[in-house]
C-alpha cells in the first residue's frame, strides 16, 4: 500500500512539471525533490536532476502532509517534498512545504517488496 502512495505521489510531481519548476516573478517558486537533511530552521533537498537546494523555514511556513498539518520537526530525510516559495531570490525561505504521504522505500525494502533478496 506504501508502495502505491508514493507511485501516486511521484505520477503527481511528473505531472505539474520538471524538479524545478521557478515561476515569473510575483508568483509562488516551487522545488520538488527528497529532503537530503531536515534542522528546525532549514531543509537541504536533492532535486531529481542531482541539484542541491537549501531552503530556510521559520514559524510562518505551513508544513502539511496531505490535508494534515504538521511541524517541520516531522520532515525527515528521505522524504519526498514540494517546498513553495515567495521568491527565487537567496535566502530562499519556504512559504509552503508539502511532505509525501509516503516516504521512499530503501533499495532492500524495494527488493523483498518485488520478491529479490
């Protein structure tokens, strides 16, 4: 079931664009990728094209996973993440971070979920 969450989470992020997807200015900037390292004041996320981004969150970003509010001390690595942001201009500070439902599965819980030891 895991496994389905995060296949309809990733069709999800091919669907609204690239792994960067920087809007004009005066609107939302987005990143989509897997968070790398999570602290209580910023992310480093991993986009799926291997950039590294770097993104600053304080007590005025909403962290959701799904409809549900979370805190940002709930982000852990691995986790697959769409950050929004006000502008695409350092410090990229996150306005929004949305954390999938599911988080990746490791190479050997992918294996014995396809019956490979």
């Amino acid at each position: 079931m895991g496994y389905r969450l995060l296949t309809l989470f990733c069709a999800a992020v091919i669907v609204t664009g690239s792994t960067i997807a920087w809007a004009h200015e005066g609107h939302p900037h987005r990143v989509m990728g897997t968070v790398t390292m999570a602290a209580t004041d910023h992310l480093m996320i991993k986009t799926s094209d291997g950039k590294n981004a770097t993104i600053m969150v304080n007590a005025k970003t909403k962290v959701v996973r799904g409809k549900t509010a979370v805190t940002s001390a709930d982000i852990k690595p691995g986790a697959r993440v769409v950050v929004t942001m006000g502008s695409d201009k350092a410090p990229l500070v996150a306005t929004e971070v949305q954390v999938g439902t599911a988080e990746q599965p490791t190479a050997s819980a992918a294996a014995a979920e396809h019956g490979h030891n």
